[in-house]
C-alpha cells in the first residue's frame, strides 16, 4: 500500500521497517551514514527532516512530516480498505 509521505512523495508501507523521529544524535549519524553510502532518499523538497522511514532494503527514507502524521495516514488506507468491518 502507497502512503504519501509529504509533497507528492510516496513510499510503500509493506517494505517499512520502522518510521522514526529525526531529532536524536544517533539518528543523524544513522542519515549521515546512509547518504555515505548513498542510501538516502530525501523526499523533503528542501524542508526540514522530521522523521526518518528504514525500509527492509537497508534504504533509508528522510520526509519533512511527522512520524504521526505518517502513521495516521498509513492507518486510515487500513481502515478504508477494509471497507465496513469497523461499523459492524
């Protein structure tokens, strides 16, 4: 499933390994790293890195939105896919 992660960016949620928040030191380190080795994708269009989303391919994926707002978005494609479940 396709979440959009902020300004016309799109990542899929099934290869999500863990969405985290950008502003602690290891974290930078870890970012730091992985555009080293070039396995960054930043989809912040020049803002801001909020939260950082690692995907099962070792990739790391930098979005200028809050984690929540991520995770909220990726539970509400849940709950519309599942259509009327929740009503019952």
């Amino acid at each position: 499933m396709l979440v959009n992660i902020g300004y016309g960016n799109v990542v899929n949620m099934d290869k999500v390994v863990s969405i985290i928040k950008a502003d602690a030191a290891p974290i930078k380190r870890m970012v730091q790293a992985a555009k080293d080795n070039n396995l960054a994708i930043d989809a912040t269009c020049g803002r801001k890195t909020k939260c950082v989303l690692v995907m099962e391919s070792g990739h790391i994926v930098l979005s200028a939105l809050l984690s929540e707002t991520i995770e909220n978005r990726a539970l509400g494609l849940h709950t519309t896919e599942r259509g009327n479940e929740d009503a019952r």
